[in-house]
C-alpha cells in the first residue's frame, strides 16, 4: 500500500516541462487539488469516441444513397474508424505518458474536431473515408488518456466512482449512439440528411478544449523513456491483421485473405513477444511490458474485458438486426426500443459505484447472472413467439440485460486497473481499450456469422429473424456464462482497497 501511494505522489508531481506562472498557475493548482472538476470533461472524450462508432451505423444508408457510394464503400467508411481506432490505442496511451496525458487528451480531440468537420463536409465516398481513418486516430491519441488521468488523479478510496462514471459513460453512449443518430437522421436538418451526425462533434469538441485547458491537470509517467519503436511497428502490424478481418470479414463472406490475415495476425504477436523480451533484457522501455500479465487481477480481467465487450457488442449488432430488418421499425424506433435498457444500464451502474467498495467481486458477479438471465429471457421469447414477436415484450428483457451490465462493465474497469502502478497505468490503459475493441469485433464477427447462418427462407420475415436472433443469443449465453466464470478467478479484495 506504501509502495502504491509513493507511485501515486511521483505521477502527479510536476514534470521536467517548464512550470506555469501567474494565472496559469493558479489554475494547475486549482485542478490538482480538485480532481473531479476534471473528471466530467475528460468524460465527454470517451462520450465521443464510443459515441462515433455506432452513430454512423444508423447513417449508413443515407450516406450511401447521397454520395453514391459502393458496398465496399460503405463498409470502409463505417469500419475505417473502428480499425484506425483500434489499432493505434496503445501507442496514444504510451504517449500520453511521455508527453504529458492532458496534452495527448487535447490534441486527440481536437483533431477528432477537425476531421469531423471533414467528415460533415465530404463531397464524395472517398474523402469521407479518408476523414474517417484520420478521425480513428485522432479517437485513439485521446480515449485512453481518460483511464490514465482517472487513475492518477483520483485518490485510491474513491476510484471506483470514477470508474463508474466512466463505465457508464461507456455504456450509454454505446446505446444512446442509435437513437442519437435515429433522431439527427429524422430530423434532415437544413436537408442534410446524415451531416448533423458529424457536426454535432464541432461544438462539444470546442467546448471541451476550452474547459480542459483550464480544469485539466498535466501528469506524465514517472521516469517516461522514448518510444520503442520496434514494438510499435510489429505491434501496428499485428492489430492491422487482427482487426481488418474481423471487421470487414462477416460481409466479404470470409474469403482466403481473411484467414490469412488472422494467421499472420498470430505469428506478428508471437514476433511482437520476442521484440518486447528483449527491450526488457537491453534495459529499454517496452511498448507493453509482459510483467502486467503476471498480476493476476490484470490477466483474468483483460480476458474478461474481451469477453464481456464481444458478447455486448454482439448482442447489440443481432437485436438491431432483428428490430430493423425483422421486425421493420425505423432507425428512430429501434433508437427508442434502446432507451430504457440505457435507463436501467446508467442506473444501476451508479448504484454499483456505491456497493462495490463494500461487497467487492460480488456486484460484478450478480450484474453477470442478471445479464445472463436477460439474453436467456430474449431468446426464449424468440424461439417461443415466432411469427408473433414485437417490440413490446423485449423491453422486460433487454431492461434486465441493462441491469446486469451496469453492474458488471463500469466496475470491471477499476478491477483491471486497480493494483496497476502509475508508472505503467499508460500502457495497462492502451492494453484495456484495444481489448474492448478487439472482444467487440471479435464478438460481432463470431456472432453474426451464427445469426446469418441461422436466417431460413421459410416462414414470414418476423419468422425468419426472431429465429435468427434466438439461435445468435444462444452464443450469447454462452460468452455470459464464461464471463462469469472469469469473475470467480479474479482476486476477492474490494477494488478500494486493491488501488
């Protein structure tokens, strides 16, 4: 515990960079000593970034049909975000501790500003694909600054409020990303159909700058050593054959490059292993130091973070699928069928933040059981309706699977990080967002396989998806029960008293 808090004290002491004077100062002491002034603005950066992988979803088709643009197209301009995303967050999160989490927090958004403006003014397919892979990175030099400065900044006993905010965060923008975009794409405001999905980034982004210049403090890594350079080529590379088929992959119908790609993605990391072993042993930094992985807490709960995020992911892509195309309600109206499962997601994960610091592993573990019994109730009434299913009855359902995950998702974050060193809580960062965004991908690539494989031409429409879907969430099932099994293997102690 002696050992913890030293770490913490050095993270926040002041770097070898020029020390602020006057006003300036008077500020930085100010947000250093009031950390949670700072905690909802670093919020909205991860707000936007989650936010911007699934508005568009809902955009696509008015995308598609105002620009003209191919499937593949369309594809890209959708994935192209999520694999830039995905691949360069642990490099943000590394640079971050170099030079300085505030400075790399406030480049990434405003460049996620920018090339939002890009993306808003697209004349064609192509520009708009390439705003998109730009406004990835920009997602990615940002995202993971949120879980370093949590941790630095907020004292160990309240952590696990911080992290609850940011789970839900997490989660709720997640879901409100359907009917946000449901809404700006009804609306057609000043006949721009799917713009305002984009713009709607300006103003939060400007605002945001202006607030976090003034309430953010600047912490770096203790002792932060130059980039390796080595790890972050191979490991770039690994992520590029790891993510590029698993998004792309379920709609190209699997070709051979596909499963090229994955095996290549397995022979880059065992490369990217040996590189790491010998920064170590030559007394370099690492891109991502091994020694995480042999804390327990850390290994169990990256694996559980893949686990829960592709089944949450997953679930999502088959009921909006179904909703959609099954059952024909409007982009708006399935928007809607989310919102009170979003309700109940950002309640309970408030009332997680309460109880774990008193019943620990225990609130995780029942937000699981709740969540599984919520897939369980969903395909049940699948496979049991038919022909019959509507809207309507999923909503007891789905509520009770937002019940479960807001238990579960905001805390699982602070038990990940709880016993990780300042010093390495960058990297532990980049770690924990690339695994959400990989279980993600890799859930929506298993998943939908299972639903479109399951798609029959007999019977109605409704037949046809309802069992669709309910074939799909037998998976689903599945992947929750494992999780739960993973929340029984990780350490007893409370995430308080493991910061």
């Amino acid at each position: 515990m002696t050992h913890r808090k030293a770490d913490t004290a050095a993270a926040q002491e002041p770097t070898s960079a020029p020390q602020p004077t006057g006003g300036r100062a008077a500020r930085a002491q100010s947000a250093a000593a009031s950390p949670w002034r700072a905690l909802p603005v670093i919020l909205v950066g991860s707000f936007m970034a989650i936010l911007d992988t699934f508005i568009v979803l809902v955009a696509a088709p008015a995308v598609q049909a105002d620009l003209h643009a191919s499937d593949g197209q369309i594809q890209l301009i959708v994935a192209g975000y999520q694999i830039t995303y995905a691949v360069a967050l642990i490099t943000g999160a590394r640079l971050g501790d170099t030079y300085g989490r505030k400075r790399l927090f406030m480049l990434g958004m405003a460049l996620f500003t920018l090339t939002s403006v890009a993306c808003a003014l697209a004349p064609t397919a192509g520009v708009l694909i390439g705003a998109r892979l730009a406004q990835g990175l920009s997602a990615a030099l940002m995202f993971p600054q949120v879980f370093s400065m949590i941790q630095v900044l907020i004292p160990a006993q309240q952590r696990h409020r911080a992290f609850g905010a940011l789970g839900s965060v997490i989660g709720v923008s997640t879901i409100l990303g359907q009917l946000v975009g449901g809404l700006l794409i009804a609306a057609n405001l000043f006949g721009t159909t799917w713009r305002p999905v984009f713009w709607v980034n300006v103003p939060i982004g400007l605002i945001t700058l202006a607030l976090a210049a003034r309430m953010v403090p600047e912490t770096r890594a203790p002792q932060a050593r130059s980039l390796d350079l080595p790890g972050l080529a191979v490991l770039t590379v690994a992520l590029f054959l790891l993510v590029i088929p698993l998004v792309e992959g379920r709609d190209a119908g699997w070709p051979a490059w596909t499963w090229a790609s994955l095996a290549g993605s397995a022979v880059a990391f065992a490369l990217f292993v040996v590189v790491e072993r010998r920064a170590e042993r030559a007394g370099r930094a690492p891109l991502v130091s091994l020694r995480l992985f042999a804390e327990r807490s850390f290994a169990v709960g990256i694996t559980l973070v893949v686990v829960a995020y592709a089944g949450v992911n997953s679930f999502f892509l088959i009921l909006s699928l179904m909703l959609q195309d099954g059952l024909g309600m409007s982009a708006l109206g399935a928007g809607l069928e989310y919102t009170p499962l979003a309700v109940a997601f950002f309640a309970t994960s408030l009332l997680a933040a309460r109880w774990t610091p008193r019943h620990g592993r225990r609130v995780l573990e029942i937000g699981s059981v709740l969540a599984a019994t919520g897939f369980l109730a969903t395909l049940l009434m699948a496979f049991a309706e038919g022909a019959r299913l509507s809207a309507g009855p999923l909503i007891a359902p789905l509520t009770l699977v937002g019940l479960g995950n807001g238990l579960l998702l905001p805390q699982l974050l602070n038990t990940v990080l709880g016993r990780i060193r300042p010093s390495e809580v960058g990297m532990a960062s980049g770690v924990l967002s690339t695994g959400q965004q990989v279980g993600g991908a890799v859930g929506v690539a298993v998943i939908g396989v299972f639903f479109f494989d399951a798609l029959t031409p007999h019977g109605s429409r409704v037949a046809q998806y309802a069992h669709a879907f309910g074939t799909a969430a037998i998976l689903n099932l599945v992947i929750a029960a494992v999780a739960t099994a993973l929340l029984l293997a990780l350490p007893r102690q409370k995430p308080a008293e493991t910061a």
